[in-house]
C-alpha cells in the first residue's frame, strides 16, 4: 500500500511495525537511500526485514546494540562497502552481541562472522550532536536513554526534518541521562509503541523495593538470582547495588562481564562513570565453573544473563537455585509473551533439559524499564509541532494502533501505525 502526504523524502517501513523486532527504515530523497536500523527477529528461526539491494543503500544508520535493530546488518557487507553511522560504544557493544548471535544462531543467518569483520571496517564513529553529511542528507545522533551508547537519529533534507526515536526513554535511570528531546522542528515523527498502553512506576520507588527485597532474602540466608540483559541492565542493577551501599556479596557472570569490560572506558556516555566503576571493583567476577558453585552457596546476589532465562548461565544457577525457598529470583528485564521468564512469571514453573520443574524460591519482577511509557509517549508526540506526521512502530499491533487512535483523539495530531512494505512521501 502506498499513501502519498506529498513529494519530498520517501519513507519506507521494512519491518517492526505491528511488533517488536527486525526493526528497519528506509529513507530515500532524490539522490540518497539510508537505513534506519536493520536488526532480527529471534526466535526458533529467525525473522528478517524487507530485502533492500546493497547497491541502494548509501548509509546504515545503527541506533544501538540491541539485535532487533542491529541483528542483520552484516549482510550488506558480504560483498558491499556500506558506510554504518553510530557511536563508537555501540560499535564495539554490537560486534559482541552478533558473535554471540552467530554462534548460536549461525545456521539460520544469510552473513558469516567474516561478513561481520567487514561491517566494522566501514563503521563510521559519530558522537551526539555532531552533523554527517550523507549524499544530500544530513544525519544527527541524539542520546536516547534506552542503553549505553544509544540514539535517535535526526535525517534531514530540503528542509524536511524526520525523527526516528528508536528505542528511547525520557526519564533518568540509575545508568543512563534520559533522552535528548531538543528536537527543534520535526516534520516527521517515526516513534515506538513498546508501552504504548501502560505506564511505569516512579523509578525511586522501583529502585528501593528492589533493594528492600534483596536484603530481606539475603538477611536470611538466601541467594537472589538477577538474569539480565547483558547490555544495560546488568550494569544498571550492579550501580543500583552500590548507590544504596549493599555490603553483601555481588558476583556478575556471562556476557555482562564481556559488555562491562567495555563500557568501563566509556564512562561519558554513563550518568555516574564513577559509580559504576567502583560497583564493578567491588564486584565478583566469575572466572570458572568452580566460581559458580561457590556463588551458589553463599548469601548474596548472581546478576547473569539471559535477562529473559532464554539460555546464558542463567540456567546454570537456575537449576540450583530455584529448589530452596530461602532463594530467590528477581526478574527485572522485560519477559515476552512465550519466554521461559514470562513462563515463569505466569506459572511459577520452568523447563530445564525438558523438564518441568517446580520452582521453591521466590519469584518476583521489578519494572526496570529502558523504554518510555504511555505518558512519556504521548508527551514526546507534543513536542514535534502541530503539523508533523507520526508513525508508531515497534511495539504490538494493538499498541500501535490504540496509540495512533489516542494521538489522533488527544492531540488532534495526523497519526498512523504502518504495516511493513508501506511507502509514505513527505
């Protein structure tokens, strides 16, 4: 279906709209096309974007790590020499996260590892508020408050100013600086949907019953079990941990580590780099199968991905963990429909090797959210002017579209929720 507003840029949605994941934009003006994000649907087998020939893209705009925005950018760089924008510390958190995907995933991915080395040689480093000519677009990253590194992506032409906020959250969080929204004039507001229906918690609140409850398990001789997402919330519940000065054992495992050794010399791009350097110091970290055990079995916390107990070790301290009552999980990462940790939180069960098993410890979640809820949502869409067009993406078909239908009914702004394939002129 193609709609025309008038004859400027095209917009073309490519995937993540009505869902969440294998998010991607394309924005083309007269002499340029660029891709707003290229990520995967995980699951089984994985799910793609609409195929774009890399003979027609001129630039790749990576707004952060997290593979349903970054999963498949690699097979434009088979053969291709496509120039990739983003920052630095996206960069190196992407590369980690797509070797991890390919070695859990190779089979069913159309790049190989080697086609990955040559997405980096064309990485293109660019800081916030730092302008990018691309043909006869101007491109500018603004901070997004979603993860380490994060942004929006602000494309200009002739004029026309298109806002892609990918993921992005406007509050201050124990990590993060909230999201940039300096927008100035925006025509075009392209803008997620993930909470579209439900706002969060004040995050002082969720913070200290966090706390609260890790002592309470502790102080009895208990162990909480944190599964996180390895990028972003692991390193935000390790500064949580500290700020409110938790003298207890903290031990950190699996990727989180790999994504701290990182982000530790990027401290600018954190709220508080040196809160978050001396939680690391003060952290354990594990370097063996026998460290895990040891962990097991003293009072304290295990903060490991997976953050959705999707595989990870995880598992491993699931496995011995969840058969005490004096334990404790605490999931703090968002659980999609059909995940284990969803599971867990619906049943009070979870499958290990096959089998069900009865979980004893405590289970309980925590809205550690990096994404805006509906009232940040809808203040975001007040801010872009009387005029703009706004597309709602990423986030369920319902949520698109009672967001779009609320935008319309509020503000009397022109609001609309694609499916993937529509092309839109501006």
């Amino acid at each position: 279906m193609t709609l025309t507003i008038s004859n400027s840029l095209k917009i073309k949605f490519l995937g993540g709209t009505l869902e969440v994941g294998r998010s991607a934009v394309a924005i083309k003006s007269r002499e340029t096309q660029i891709l707003l994000d290229y990520g995967i649907m995980i699951g089984f087998e994985p799910g793609f974007p609409m195929y774009v020939h890399p003979n027609e893209v001129d630039g790749i705009i990576l707004t952060h790590s997290h593979l349903d925005h970054s999963g498949t950018i690699p097979i434009f760089h088979i053969r291709g020499k496509i120039p990739v924008y983003g920052t630095p510390l996206s960069f190196e958190l992407t590369k980690l996260l797509i070797t991890d995907l390919i070695h859990i995933n190779g089979y069913y991915l159309p790049f190989e590892y080697i086609d990955l080395r040559s997405m980096m040689d064309y990485c293109v480093n660019t800081n916030y508020r730092e302008p990018r000519k691309i043909g006869d677009l101007t491109l500018e990253l603004l901070e997004s408050g979603h993860i380490p590194g994060g942004a929006q992506a602000i494309v200009e032409s002739n004029g026309k100013r298109v806002l892609y906020t990918s993921d992005f959250n406007s509050s201050d969080t124990g990590l993060l600086r909230g999201a940039d929204q300096d927008y100035d004039n925006i025509d075009v507001l392209i803008m997620e949907s993930t909470y579209a229906s439900e706002n969060h918690m004040d995050r002082k609140m969720v913070e200290q019953r966090f706390i609260n409850r890790v002592i309470e398990i502790v102080e009895r001789g208990g162990t909480v079990l944190v599964p996180a997402f390895s990028v972003g919330r692991s390193q935000e519940i390790l500064c949580i941990l500290k700020k409110f000065q938790f003298k207890y054992s903290v031990t950190v495992d699996g990727m989180a580590k790999d994504a701290n050794k990182i982000l530790i010399r990027y401290p600018n791009y954190l709220r508080d780099g040196e809160l978050f350097k001396a939680a690391l110091n003060s952290a354990n970290w594990i370097k063996g199968w026998k460290d895990r055990k040891l962990a097991t079995k003293k009072p304290g916390v295990i903060i490991s991905p997976a953050g959705m107990l999707r595989g990870g070790n995880a598992i491993f301290y699931m496995n011995h963990l969840s058969r005490k009552s004096e334990n404790a999980i605490f999931l703090v990462s968002y659980q999609v429909p059909n995940s284990p940790g969803r599971r867990l939180l619906d049943t009070g069960k979870f499958i290990i090797r096959g089998k069900t098993m009865k979980i004893n410890a405590e289970v309980d979640t925590f809205d550690f959210t990096s994404h805006c809820g509906r009232k940040q949502l809808i203040k975001t869409a007040k801010l872009v002017g009387a005029d703009a067009k706004i597309f709602l993406m990423h986030g369920a078909e319902e949520n698109c579209q009672r967001l779009a239908k609320e935008i319309k009914g509020e503000l009397g702004l022109n609001a609309i929720s694609p499916s993937t394939g529509d092309i839109y002129k501006v």
